[in-house]
C-alpha cells in the first residue's frame, strides 16, 4: 500500500520541535493514519498533548480526528489551541480549512487554504493535503470535491512560494547567531499577495527575539519583543495568544536583571492574561505563574505570593511539571 502523506508532517521539518521528544508518537501516529485507523490516531494525538502541552502538534492532530469524525465543535476546540500555538503554520491553515469547509463555510476555508499554500516550504504540500481531505472523505463520507479543487487551485497559484519561504527560514539560522537578515524581498512578496495574510511578517519580529535572546544579543532582542507586542497588526489579530505570552515571559527576565518588580509583576500578569486564550494547561502558564510569585516575593506581597504559589502548585500538579512543583512548594513550605 502506498504511503500516505500528512500535511503537518510535510511542514514539521520546516521547525525544530523544540519541547520534548515526541517523534515516536509521530512515527506511530502515522501508521494508523495510512490505515484509516482514527481511534487510535486520536489516543495518540492525546498522549502528543500529555508529553509535550505547549507544541502544537498533539491539538493539531486531535482537531484534524475530531474533523475526520465530523466532530467539528471538538475539531474547532482543539484547534484554537493550535492556532494560539503556532499561529503561521501552512497545517494550522489547512485543518482550518478542512473544519470552515465541514461546517458549510466555504469562502472562509478557501481564504485558509490559500494562507496555507502562501507559505508552502515545498511541492509536497498538495500531496499531503489531498491526502488529508480524502481520508475526511473516506471516513466521514462528505463530499470534499469543492475542497480538492480549491487546494489544487492554490497550489498551482504560488508556485514562486517555496524559494520565498526557503528565505524566510534561512533567516532563523542568521538570527540564532545575533546577526541581522534582510526579508525586504520576502516582504514585498508576501505584501504583494491576494488574500493579504499581514501575520506572516508581523510574526518574524517573535522569531527575532527569540532567537536573538538564544544568541545572548540581549539589546536587539528586547527591542524585537517590543515591537513584536506593539505592532498594531499583532494586537488586532487573534489566535496569538502564546507568541505574546512567551514575549511578555522574557521580559520579566529584563524586568528582574533591572530590579523593576513591579515591571516584573506587570510583564507577568500581561502574559498570564495573553494565555486566558487557551483553553488547555501550558507549561508557559506556569512559568509566568513562577515569575508572578517571585516578584510578589520581592515587592514583600507574602499573602499574594501564597495564593499564586498554590496556583502554580495546582496547574504544575496537571502537568506533572516537576520543577514548577518543587518551586510551589518551596514557596508554600510543602
């Protein structure tokens, strides 16, 4: 039998999964997907979430199930969360479009499907995707015609894609090093394109950042989560939730190697807030709940620090986040 291919593991070899390792649940994942076996794509999928909360994949995975079963209110639940994630991502688009076409929305997943081949690293992406709609097909027994044509259209309409976004990740490696990297004509190219997807630039400034911060490029790094959270486009636009709340995490580093606890208490609570958009535990989460008690600690708030380290002890306790527990319960005396 001939190997399936899935959209999201196309596009995983774009990113380093950074968090834990979770190729192995992958490898099984895609075993069952070649032999339509959902039930167990969807266990798999929420062992992904168990072992690693805070990467995309397991919510994608879970939403793309829920969207083969035609269990959409499920399918749109989970993949908020992936969206909130890992917002510019061609698979976080398409099993959007995949979910707006279930649910009759068909404008609305033809914009998605374009947002997802406007950034298509390379010409496997239509195989995948078909793939992708036609298990949906299969086991659900809608008819995804009208889709096949929208993502076959797609396709063949950014065709000069691939080299933009070879590009565009090329940069990572300049910005990992604290160096800088010209995108102008990845800029103009990507400003030039109908339907305008604005995020697709707006979010290189978090990519920056983060990797200017790896790099100890202490300075431009700062500035870069600075512009990331100020930029208008940013802050009009939903499903960000963790780029902002990561942002907001470094600077309570900033904050607290300049004494400004209350700037650290403030940077903190922005993040916290910014995750209220996701509806499942991070890792992230508790770690701003970390940084939260320590300024609190430093600002002599004890009867705070106590409530938000019993916070923390409760969300870590979910996650069985060794360290964040340890770190409760130093606090509580536990």
């Amino acid at each position: 039998m001939k190997t399936k291919t899935l959209l999201i593991l196309v596009l995983l070899s774009t990113f380093l999964l950074k968090a834990q390792d979770i190729n192995p649940q992958i490898t099984e994942f895609l075993g069952f997907y070649d032999n339509d076996n959902v039930s167990e794509m969807e266990r798999v999928s929420e062992e992904i979430i168990k072992i690693a909360p805070d990467n995309y994949v397991g919510y994608a995975f879970v939403a793309y199930t829920s969207a083969v079963k035609n269990d959409l209110v499920t399918a749109e639940k989970y993949m908020k969360a992936a969206r909130n994630l890992n917002p510019v991502d061609g698979a976080s688009y398409g099993i959007s479009s995949y979910i707006q076409f279930l649910k009759g929305n068909t404008s609305e997943a033809e914009k998605l499907m374009e947002f997802s081949f406007q950034i298509k690293g390379s010409d496997q992406a239509l195989t995948a995707t078909l793939d992708d709609i036609n298990l949906i097909e299969r086991i659900s027994g809608k008819d995804m015609t009208a889709l096949k044509e929208i993502t076959k259209t797609a396709d063949a309409k950014y065709n000069q894609s691939p080299a933009m976004m070879q590009q565009y990740y090329e940069c990572f490696q300049y910005w990992s090093q604290g160096k800088l990297c010209d995108l102008s004509r990845v800029n103009s190219y990507f400003s030039g394109l109908q339907p305008t997807n604005n995020m697709v630039m707006a979010i290189t400034d978090y990519y920056k950042a983060i990797n200017y911060y790896g790099a100890q490029n202490w300075t431009e790094a700062k500035e870069a989560f600075y512009t990331y959270l100020n930029n208008p486009i940013v802050i009009n636009t939903v499903d960000v939730a963790y780029s902002k709340a990561q942002s907001y995490y470094y600077l309570t580093e900033y904050n607290n190697s300049d004494l400004d606890y209350n700037g650290m208490l403030n940077s903190a609570n922005k993040g916290l807030k910014a995750l209220e958009e996701i509806e499942f535990p991070t890792n992230l989460k508790c770690q701003l709940l970390h940084k939260k008690v320590l300024a609190l600690a430093r600002l002599g708030k004890q009867d705070e620090e106590l409530i938000i380290a019993r916070q923390l002890l409760e969300d870590a306790n979910k996650l069985e986040f060794l360290l964040m527990q340890a770190q409760a319960n130093n606090t509580i005396g536990g």
